[in-house]
C-alpha cells in the first residue's frame, strides 16, 4: 500500500537535535562524566543526616567545593504570616551605575532540603550586573526541620510583601521571579499566589530552569539512568518524601495544585522561560509546563541545552560552557522583557 503523498504536519515542533550525542561538546561530556564520579564518591544528606550534609556543604567537606560569598551581598528581613518571625533575604544590588527600578526574586534549588540563599553568589551577581535588577534571594525554611507547606509559605510571604511594599520602602517594584530545580517549582507556586491576592499584572516574566512541576514522577525521571550526574530518581524519592513527610498524600494525590504547579490553572501569567539540559531527569517536567502556560494562553520559551545536567546554570561559568549558555539565556530573556 502506497503511503500518503505529503505529510500531514506537526502541531508541535521541537528542537530533538539538542538531544543528539553529538550536539553535546566533547567538553561537556567530560564535565558530565566527572560529575557522575564525584556524585558517586560523595556521601548522601539522607545517609549522614539534612542538618551535618549542610554543615559539611557550606565548609567544603563534600565533593564539591564551598559557597563562593560575595562582599556586596547585603541582607533584609521580610515580615512572614506569623506574627514575631522574619524571613531573611539576600540582596544582591548591581554594581553598575545603571540600576534598574526592578527587583528579581529569586527562589533556590536544593529539593526543599539542601541550598541556601547565599549557595549561588556569582549567578545572581551576574544577573544583577548584565540586567541592573536588584536580585532577592530567599532564605526559606528547609525540610525536615519544616516540612510542607513552610517553604512554600515563606516563598508566598516574601513574594507578597514586596509586591505591595517595595515601591515604597526600597524604590524598586518586583518585575521577575526566578529559581532552579525545587526554586522553580516554589517560583511558579509564588506567582500564582500574586495572581491570587491580585498581584501578579507587576510581574514581566519568569524564568524557571529545570523544575519539578510534578512531584508524582514523570516518565524521564522514573526512567533516569542509576547514574544520572547530581541528580537522578533516588535522590527525588528522598527529597520529595522528607519535604511531603508530614502530609497523608500518596504519590497519586501529589497531583494536587499546591505541590505540584502543573495542577493549577495557569490562565492570566506572565512570560515564562523555561531553561532545562538534555540529560536532566525532570525533562519531561519541564516540556509539559511549557505546553500548559501556552494553552493557558500565556507566552513561554522552551530552551533545551545540549548535555545539560541537573543544576548546569550554578557550574562554574568561567570554565563550563553548558553554564556560560545558560546564564547567557537568562539575560537574553530579561533583556527581551525590559
């Protein structure tokens, strides 16, 4: 039987070239390669506990080397929704001359376990100084110490606060929301909470690089290979059940809209990027996200980085070029809005 004479087209095109071996630098394969090895020779937060994995993250006694701490980094504190407790943010102010009246709200990776908000210095420093924006990064509650929902409250509080407050104690309204990994998640949960209290027309766009967007495990990270570099299925097991340790949901009801964003109505929200490597296990997350803040008839950019891994934009920049790509996009995008 003859086939059909012309091809009926596809509604959806993507870029599957990026997932091609050889789109990926022999550089980059190096890279990946070392990050599997050290992956495996360092000792899990779940075997020696939350509290001293992070003690030994910030000294430098893992595998990977210690938070580098910029001397302009400045600190504030946000009223949260209960009375007498603060939540502590660090602002990085561009150096430039030319400052911008925009804040961007940054939100930090780390499975809702790990991470701080001064783990990632250089990358906001960057982001401050190519676009004049003064950057806030969150210092939310961590699981197991606070489980849900404490991070996702601080992140609403904070998000809240500046969008009625900062115009008139900081000169500066908030224009962007960003973060990676869990910060992408709690980033796109924060949103819509502006969109809630009426909020959310002050954001110009947000920027979310490898999110989890749900937390009941997508086929690309169900199927991750066991030696996935820095992050791979058990290490979302571990994160996911400590964060949800003191809900009654099964992996079925994580499909719920306050933990996971993709459950939600994403009508009425700003323009979004979302930024993801090849060889990250939340892929998938992230091409169907992209699909539903489309559908819900918002704008959104889908960037694949060709051999990116999970946390690619926080390597170093100086020497990884799958680093250098994305932070590279990240300005390309604020400079496309502003």
């Amino acid at each position: 039987m003859e086939g059909p004479r012309k091809l009926i087209s596809s509604d959806a095109q993507y870029n599957l070239a990026a997932f091609e071996p050889s789109s990926a630098s022999d550089r980059t394969k190096e890279v990946n390669q070392y990050l599997i090895s050290v992956s495996q020779r360092d000792r899990k937060w779940w075997e020696v506990g939350a509290q001293e994995y992070r003690a030994m993250r910030e000294a430098g006694k893992t595998v990977f080397p210690p938070y580098t701490l910029l001397p302009h980094a400045s600190q504030i504190d946000i009223p949260s929704r209960e009375i007498g407790r603060s939540i502590s943010c660090r602002i990085i102010k561009s150096k430039n001359i030319d400052h911008r009246p925009g804040i961007f709200l940054h939100i930090h990776g780390g499975g809702w376990v790990l991470g701080t908000a001064k783990g990632q210095d250089p990358l906001l420093s960057y982001i401050s100084d190519s676009t004049g924006l003064t950057v806030f990064s969150v210092e939310y509650r961590l699981a197991p110490e606070h489980r849900y929902p404490a991070a996702l409250h601080d992140c609403e509080d904070v998000a809240g606060w500046l969008s009625l407050n900062s115009q008139a104690t900081l000169n500066a309204e908030l224009w962007f929301l960003g973060g990676e990994s869990a910060g992408a998640t709690l980033s796109s949960l924060a949103l819509l909470h502006l969109r809630k209290i009426g909020r959310a027309s002050l954001i110009k766009g947000i920027i979310l690089s490898y999110g989890c967007f749900d937390l009941s495990i997508l086929p690309s990270l169900k199927l991750a290979p066991k030696a996935s570099p820095v992050f791979g299925l058990e290490d979302a097991e571990h994160f996911y059940s400590t964060y949800l340790a003191d809900t009654t949901l099964s992996i079925e009801d994580r499909k719920c809209g306050q933990v996971s964003p993709m459950y939600n109505d994403l009508s009425g929200l700003c323009p979004a990027l979302f930024l993801v490597g090849t060889e990250d296990p939340l892929v998938d997350d992230s091409v169907l996200m992209h699909f539903r803040w489309l559908r819900a008839g918002n704008q959104a950019i889908l960037v694949f980085v060709p051999g990116g891994v999970h946390g690619f934009t926080l390597l170093d920049a100086s020497t990884v070029e799958i680093a250098t790509m994305g932070i590279n996009y990240i300005r390309e995008f604020i400079h496309g809005i502003l």
